[in-house]
C-alpha cells in the first residue's frame, strides 16, 4: 500500500495529520507493508522571506480579523495539536516561504531521508521557531538526520535544482484537485483531505487493505444440481451418472 502525502512545512495542520496517521499507521497490523511518500505543497509560493511579522499578525491581514482573535484562531489548533502530542510556538513562529525547504526535501529523498527531514522540518517551524527560509538554517537541519553539508549549500544555491520536482508534485496536485493540505491519496484511487481522527485514517487503512487484497470468491454453481447428472472425474475414477437412482 502506498500513501502520498501532500503537505507543506507552514502548515499546523499537515503536522497534525502526519502524526495522526502515523498513530493508525501503530494500530495497522499490516503498517510494514505500507510505504508513505511526502509531495511539495506551497500554501502560498508568492509567500515572502520573513519580515519580522507575526504568525498573528499575519493571519490578521490575511483573513482580515483582529490580532487578538488570530490569537484565539491558533490557540484552538494549538489544542488540537496538543492532543497528539506536539508542541506549537505560535508567538515565536516566523512565516516565510517554503520553496527551498520543498527543493532541499526532494534532494534528501535521493539519499533515503525525506522522511527524517519532513519532520525535522515540520518541528522546527512550529516547536522550536527555526526560519526554514534560511539557507545556513535549512542546512544545520538537514545535517541533523545525516545531510552532508556541501551536498546541501550545492542545492540551496543553484535555485533550479529540484525545482522541477517540486512544481510537478504541485501540478499533480492541480491536476487531481488539491486545493487544500494535508491531503492524503492511497493507492492513487482513494483520498483523504484534512487531518482527520486517528480513527478515520485506521478505518479507512483497513477498507483499503481489505478491498485491495480480497480473496477470490469461489466460482458461481451454475450447474443444474442434479447430483444424478454430474459427469465428472476424481482420484476414485470416472463414473458415470446413474439415471436409474
């Protein structure tokens, strides 16, 4: 079973619903059969390098609300982060753009550490209040899961390489109709959008499995079931039908 997962690092609830999948990922008995593959989404790829605004200042102009209720808006999804154990920093985060942290993750997979480094990502935005538009940042991340740091500086500053990757996983977004994340596709025929319950992604794992993997049915009797008309051979021979009985 493989999982796509489109997500992007400034988003609380793509953290929220990659840990709640991977809480049903725990309780799925066939979880080592199940491969989980992270794709690019920008919110917002116009997004500029951080300014020094708030992330509820900066909420505040883009849904046009007051400060104090942008507050209140990010307390609630801190709530709800809190309830899969994870920490958000909401006064110290620093909106910014995500386009080399997309470029960097997509050169991590060519090394076997996407995974690694989509948390770590997702971590330092939120908990620890890490610029991830900094080069020398994204890089000091990227050595904590076993980046080299040359490899890294290569691809932060030549801004053409991965870039491609990263606008084919939003165009396959567009094409398939993602206008939101986390958005989650299962065996490319099944989706789920949002950070759904635990409980939601478990069941929907379990569907998925069993509709993937059905035993054959037996074939349909069409005979007639007149035991007295069957011709039929086995290890005791070929008999044939007594019409008398």
């Amino acid at each position: 079973m493989k999982i796509e997962v489109w997500s992007d690092y400034v988003c609380p609830f793509c953290y929220i619903g990659k840990r709640r999948l991977e809480e049903a990922l725990a309780q799925f008995p066939h979880r080592d059969k199940v491969e989980v593959e992270f794709k690019s989404f920008e919110l917002d790829p116009n997004a500029n390098l951080y300014s020094g605004q708030s992330i509820h200042e900066a909420l505040a102009v883009k849904y046009r609300m007051s400060v104090e209720e942008a507050k209140r808006a990010n307390e609630n999804v801190g709530m709800q982060a809190a309830s899969v154990g994870l920490t958000f920093n909401f006064d110290e985060m620093k909106p910014t753009n995500t386009f080399d942290a997309h470029r960097l993750t997509k050169y991590a997979a060519t090394v076997g550490k996407e995974k690694q480094l989509t948390e770590k990502l997702l971590n330092a935005y939120f908990t620890e209040s890490m610029l991830v538009s900094d080069q020398d940042t994204l890089i000091e991340i990227g050595k904590s899961v076993g980046l080299e740091e040359e490899a890294q500086r290569n691809v932060l500053q030549d801004k053409t390489m991965y870039a491609n990757d990263v606008r084919i996983d939003e165009s396959i977004a567009s094409q398939i109709g993602v206008t939101g994340v986390p958005f989650f596709v299962i065996n490319q025929k099944y989706s789920i959008s949002g950070a759904q319950p635990t409980d939601t992604f478990l069941r929907a794992l379990q569907q998925v499995w069993q509709e993937e993997n059905q035993t054959i049915t037996p074939f349909q009797d069409l005979a007639s079931g007149d035991t007295n008309e069957e011709m039929i051979c086995t290890d005791d021979g070929c008999a044939i039908p007594d019409k008398n009985n």
